[in-house]
C-alpha cells in the first residue's frame, strides 16, 4: 500500500472517530435528543402513511370491486380473491419482520390497518360524497383470519409450517367469518314476479352510473349472493390456493430482505 493510500485510511478513520465522538456527545444533549425524537417520529409517519397508501391501492386494484358493494359479496369469487389480494403483502412482510425481530404481527396489524382505511374511504367516499347508504357500501372486516395467521406463525414459530395451516385457515375463514354481517342481505325476496336476494336488490335500485353492465349482473330466481352449496368448495379451493400465494410472497419476502445487505455493500 502507498504512503498516499495510507495517509487517506488514517483521515477517513480520523473523521469516524470524529463522528462517533459527536454522537455520544449529543446523547448528553437534551436539545439534540428532542431534534432526533422529532425526526423519529416524522420518519415514522410518513413511512407508515406510504405503507397505508401501498396496501389500499395494492387492494383497491385486486379486489376492491368485490369488497365495495354488498351485492358483489358473491358465492364465487369475493372469498376466493379477497384472500389471495390480503396474503400478497402480508407474505411479503412477515417474512423480514419474523426473521428479524421475531415479531408474529404482520397479518394482524396489516389487516386491522386496511380496515381503518377502508371504514374511513367507504365513509368518506361513498356516503359523503356519492350518498350511497352505508348498509350497501359497508367493507368487510379480516382481523379475525389475520389474528388466526399470526397465531400459527407463534404456535408453530416456523414459516413453513404456519404458512399450511394459517394460510390455509385464512382462506378458507373469510366468508364464514364476515357471514354474520352479510347474512341478513342474503334474505329471499321477490320483486314483479323474480326472485332475488335482498343485496341483489339493492344492487338494481342504486344504479352505479360507472359500473359495466355485465357486472352487475340479475340471475333470475338463482339467489347468486345467497351462498349455497358453491360456498364451501369456494372456501376450500380458497385454503389451498392461499397456501401457494402465502409460500410465494414469504420466497419474495427473503428476497427483499435480502436487499438490505446489498444496500451496504453500495454504501
């Protein structure tokens, strides 16, 4: 090594020892410590604003059609992508959190966080600005399935395991456990000569001026948002897809946790 390369390591080590002197001296500085606490917490505003942004538009574009209307809580589709939609981030997230810091809150805390999102939107948007009554846009909740995800990641304190048997319940859970809020709109009417469900009702007297026809579809004498027996089959195909979609993000998860070594190399 050159006397230059040399005398260039003793200055770049000279201006480290500065540094770390600096900081523990503003340890002892009741000013300095306010000014970093501010910080803190601006950083972790924001941070937590951009994650609520992230995962209600991650939601809004996968599945919020199906979570908006109460009609569109259908047999078929709303317990099989509604799921799937949910267990892409929370996948994501789990992993680093859990290998990290060995916290199991992901699922709780990210579902719990879009149904504050989705209570305040749908209130917002829907009954203040577009005066649909609240009974036809209200969201569904998915605490309880994300509670249930965390408590088999705690039980088990394995990924893989958790991701069979909490994945799978979070799938296949979801109807039964939103069935209380949904059941009285699945009551039989009959109006001029059909018969519907009453949440199919709604959905032909509140027109959507921006919902395509074929869409918002009329099944004559069927009760389509009535569940029946495609519910349970929905449910378990929901299980089982969920577990694939859960063990893909958790792969995708390691890979961005990954990035943070590399980051440091860079720096």
């Amino acid at each position: 090594m050159s006397e230059l390369q040399l005398e260039e390591s003793r200055v770049k080590e000279a201006k480290e020892a500065k540094a770390q002197i600096l900081d523990m001296e503003s340890l002892n500085n009741p000013a300095a410590m306010k000014l970093y606490r501010r910080l803190d917490g601006i950083l972790i505003l924001v941070l937590f604003t951009f994650l609520t942004l992230g995962i209600q538009i991650q939601f809004t574009l996968t599945a919020g059609d199906w979570d908006y209307w109460v009609d569109w809580k259908d047999r078929r589709w709303w317990p099989l992508v509604t799921p799937l939609t949910l267990l892409m981030p929370i996948g994501a997230f789990t992993y680093g959190i859990w290998q990290r810091v060995r916290l199991p809150i992901m699922a709780t805390a990210l579902t719990t966080l879009l149904c504050l999102v989705a209570w305040g939107s749908h209130y917002l948007n829907f009954y203040k600005f577009t005066y649909f009554p609240l009974t036809f846009v209200f969201p569904a909740t998915y605490i309880g399935v994300g509670i249930l995800l965390d408590c088999a990641l705690v039980m088990t304190r394995s990924l893989v395991v958790s991701a069979f048997i909490g994945a799978g319940l979070f799938g296949a859970l979801v109807y039964p456990l939103n069935w209380p809020l949904i059941a009285a709109y699945r009551t039989a009417v009959e109006f001029n000569g059909t018969l519907l469900s009453l949440a199919d009702l709604m959905g032909y007297e509140y027109i959507r001026t921006t919902t395509p026809e074929y869409l918002r579809i009329i099944e004559s004498s069927t009760l389509r948002t009535f569940g029946g027996s495609v519910v349970p089959l929905t449910a378990v195909f929901a299980g089982f897809v969920s577990i694939v979609v859960y063990a893909i993000f958790l792969w995708v998860g390691s890979y961005v946790n990954k990035l943070v070594t590399f980051a440091k190399r860079i720096m």
